[in-house]
C-alpha cells in the first residue's frame, strides 16, 4: 500500500492494488473519507444545495431565463454536483472492520445513503428545459409549463444531503454547536418560506397570469418590478403563515382560497420543525 501525501496534509489519498472484483474502470487512487480535502469539498456541495434550494424555484416562480451570468452559475453548480457524485464512487467505507475500495460495494454502500437523490442533483434538467421551452413556446399549454416546472425541481432533491452535511459541520464545529444550531434554524425557515413564496408566485404569475380577477392584478403587482413583487409575496407569506395578517391579506379565486388554507396550516408546523418541537 502507498501513500500520496498534498502539501501538508497526510493520508489524503491512498494508493492500493485493486480488490477481486473491482472495476477495472476506476483508478486505484480514492480519497478518505474524513481527509481534509474531503470535508472541504462536502462545504463547498453544502453551499451548492443551499445556492439550488434557494435560486431554482426563483427562477421558475418568476420565469428567470437561464442565460447570461444565470447560465454561467447554473454551468458551475452542475459541474459541482456531478464532481462529487464521481468522487463518492472513490470514497472507501468500513465493511467488517477493514476498509474497502471495491467498487461494487462502495456503489451499494452509496446507494443506500443518496446515490439516487445526488444523481437527480446532478442532472441540468433546469438549463436543458429552460431552453426547451422555447422550441415549443408558441404551442405550449399551461399543463406542460407546470409540468415542465416540476420536472425542473427535480435538482432540488439533492437538498435532502444538506441536511447530512450540516450534522457533520456540527460535530465538526463542536464549540460552536449552538450558533450552528441556531443559524440552521433560521435558515430552514427562511428555506421553507421562500419555497411557499415561489409556489404562490408561480400560482399568480404563471397560472393565473390571464385571470383579471386575481390577487396579483387585484394589488397592481403587474405595475412593479420583480425585486417589489418578491417581497410583496414575503409580506404576505409571513402574514398568513403567522396568523397575525387577516384582514391585511385575503384571497380572491379560488385556487388562491385553497392556497391560503395549505399556508394557514403549514405555518405551525413550520415553526414547530424549525424549533425542535416536532420531532
């Protein structure tokens, strides 16, 4: 067995003759699991979800187009998620007490730890649709465009990891356990919220973006720009999630009716998950 040491860190890779059974695709050399150069690469994928979590459902609640420095970012952010679905095919895990880089059994052990919800997170779905729509926009009808917004949120699945990688900044950062904790539960709302204000945009812009009669015509939000309709929608979010918005905020079709109700009764819930109350 050989060691590969980079700069002045030790045992960031490991260099071993292949077991019986290993794919002769891979290369012999695989990165540990808790080398430094592993940890920083799962931050730096932290980052990437929190950065899909957060943009794709803005761009498709406000038909972002996925062009100029858009396109550039979402380029980076994919290259990210498929260089470390690549890479966890070379990361070795402890089967009986020994440590094993065949490659067979470090795609099982993957597999059942995310390999499914990291691939979807690796597809561009969200650049290759985004440009789809428009070979098909003159034709296309309100059920493909929804259709084709979900499947475009099929990225976000990968977002279930961040929740893996943030238990490990914890114990990582074990003096500063409860600033993390904290600053976790704060961003899970803001998260959660934001998800609510893109669904509710979508629904206004998008769904009833023909209906005169709507709450986005009704507020004259057709008359503002996209950064006042964002935190005009917010507004509202957190006055009908709270409870502490009636009479400031009301519905006027009734899918917006609907959408009030799913909003009044998630609020709760919301704030219950975010503060441990729920486990």
């Amino acid at each position: 067995m050989y060691r590969a040491i980079l700069g002045n860190t030790k045992q960031e890779y490991i260099i071993q003759p292949k077991e019986q059974g290993s794919s002769c695709c891979c290369e012999d050399a695989y990165i540990e699991e808790h080398s430094q150069l592993k940890r920083t690469l799962r931050y730096i994928h932290f980052f990437n979800l929190i950065y899909t979590s957060f943009a794709l459902p803005f761009y498709i609640a406000f038909n972002i187009r996925i062009r100029g420095a858009v396109l550039c970012i979402e380029i980076v952010s994919s290259v990210i998620s498929i260089l470390i679905f690549v890479l966890n095919f070379r990361t070795p895990y402890i089967e009986n007490g020994e440590k094993t880089n065949n490659f067979m059994k470090i795609a099982r052990e993957y597999l059942s730890k995310g390999m499914i919800v990291d691939f979807f997170g690796m597809l561009p779905l969200n650049i290759v649709l985004d440009f789809g729509i428009d070979l098909i926009s003159p034709s296309i009808t309100m059920h493909a465009l929804c259709l084709i917004a979900i499947a475009r949120c099929t990225r976000m699945f990968s977002t279930m990891q961040a929740v893996n990688i943030f238990e490990e900044i914890k114990i990582n950062f074990k003096k500063n356990r409860f600033a993390i904790q904290s600053a976790g539960n704060i961003l899970f709302v803001l998260l959660v919220g934001h998800w609510i204000v893109c669904l509710w945009t979508f629904l206004i812009l998008i769904i009833e973006q023909h209906d005169p009669n709507s709450w986005y015509f009704y507020s004259n939000l057709h008359k503002d720009p996209l950064w006042s309709v964002y935190i005009h929608n917010w507004w509202a979010t957190i006055n009908i999630t709270s409870g502490a918005g009636g009479g400031q905020v009301f519905a006027v079709t009734e899918l917006e009716r609907l959408f009030f109700l799913f909003m009044l009764n998630s609020g709760d819930v919301i704030f219950a998950l975010a503060f441990g109350l729920i486990n």
